[in-house]
C-alpha cells in the first residue's frame, strides 16, 4: 500500500513568524502531526534545519514521544545534526541539500560528489538502527551513488515535474526520468519514495507511471489546503487521490 507522510514544517514556518525565539506559540506542530495520524497519515516528516528556520529540537524530541505512525527526520549531512539524529532515533532520515537563502529544499542531494562523507554517516545511522534515505534528482549517476553509498531508501525530488506539469511536452519528458530512476532504483535494491510539489492534480499521473512508489512526502500543499477545509480533510483528500 502506498503511504503518506505529512510535512509539518510549515506550521512551524507560521509559529516561528510570530514567536521566533520565544520557546512556545502556535501553531503547534506536534497538534499537527497528531491530527495528520488521526486522519490517516502514515508518518510524519520534519527537517530540522541547521539554522533552526522553522522546525526546533524540543520539536522533533517532542514528536518523537507522542507521534504512533513514524518518523522521518529530514537532516543536512552536518555533525550536529547528525548527533541529535543518533540520540532521536526517528525511525528514517532523509538526507537533503541545505541553502540558507532557499525557502525550502530546492535541488537534490549530490550523492556522487559525497560519497565517502555520506558513506560514513550512512554506516552510523544503520548502526544505532535508523534507515537512510537520499533526497536526490531522477539522475541515474545519483541513483547508482545512493546505492553505492548503501543507503535503503532514495526520496525522488519531484519539483522539475511539479513545475513543468501544464505543459505536455515536458511533463512528459520529467515523469519519464521519474519511471528510469524509479526502475534502477528498485534493481540495485533501493526503495523508493518521492516528494516536492506534489498535490491532488499532479499525483495520479506521477502514481501511473512510477508504480514502484512507497510512500509520498507531501506537505505545502496539504497545509494550504488545510486553510480553507480544516487539517483532518486536507489529509484525507490526499488519501483519497492516492487510492
């Protein structure tokens, strides 16, 4: 069965826009994720980043202790944060490019060009029991890398896609790289999940072609939603076009 994890970063984005600092405030993204569960999800996903922009520690120690699904810890490949991973122990980490002027995660991870350093960290996570994930482009030089670097799973950036969706030609061209990436993947024995952009239009063309998905990591456009139908619902629609 294909699974969701839900984003939490942007009620953290909208708490921190207020309350910066202060060590409280709302929203609360723990409130969050527990009502992502109620309504089905099945994880939840937090980056914890280096400049603390939105997700905080007492943050992710807090899902870590009231959440029931699972939790996939999105990480720069930096020493800090790989220690507060290895003392967490969420049950994923998803390793991604960070930029401090970027909004959100733009770009895939460059495995290749990193592959002793990710190797090693790699090697850490399993050993304390925590499976690894690389956020990278449908590159097959990045998908050959995750695996040599033996990571278990790959996080297919889907953003080209999402952004070239209404026009044919290159939606074509984008979901075609997605099924190569996703069929290498699965023969060097990676599992593979995908995420970026993704909402209720794009999604059933994506799952057409890439059938080889496990779970989607979605969350901009659920906590957009979520303004205008309520958290629960906005969870539950994305169910609802993943089936």
């Amino acid at each position: 069965m294909l699974k969701l994890g839900v984003n939490i970063d942007h009620v953290a984005t909208v708490r921190e826009a207020r309350y910066r600092g202060r060590g409280f405030g709302e929203p609360c993204p723990v409130d969050a994720a527990l009502t992502c569960e109620a309504a089905g999800a099945h994880g939840i996903t937090a980056h914890l980043r280096e400049d603390r922009r939105h997700i905080q520690d007492a943050d992710v120690v807090a899902l870590r202790k009231k959440i029931s699904t699972r939790l996939n810890l999105e990480m720069a490949n930096a020493e800090e944060i790989i220690r507060i991973a290895l003392k967490l122990k969420p049950n994923f980490v998803c390793l991604v490019p960070e930029r401090r002027q970027e909004i959100t995660t733009e770009g895939g991870l460059d495995v290749a060009g990193n592959l002793a350093a990710l190797k090693r960290t790699v090697r850490r996570m399993n050993e304390a029991g925590i499976a690894v994930s690389f956020f990278i482009a449908p590159d097959p030089i990045q998908v050959a890398a995750a695996a040599m670097a033996g990571s278990q799973f790959i996080e297919l950036h889907t953003g080209a896609y999402a952004e070239c969706f209404g026009k044919a030609r290159e939606r074509k061209a984008e979901l075609k790289r997605l099924a190569a990436a996703a069929t290498q993947a699965r023969d060097l024995g990676l599992k593979v999940n995908a995420g970026h952009g993704l909402n209720t239009t794009n999604v059933p063309p994506l799952l057409a072609v890439v059938p080889q998905l496990i779970e989607l990591n979605i969350g901009h456009s659920i906590i957009s939603r979520s303004l205008t139908v309520g958290l629960a619902k906005a969870v539950k629609e994305m169910l609802a076009v993943m089936k």
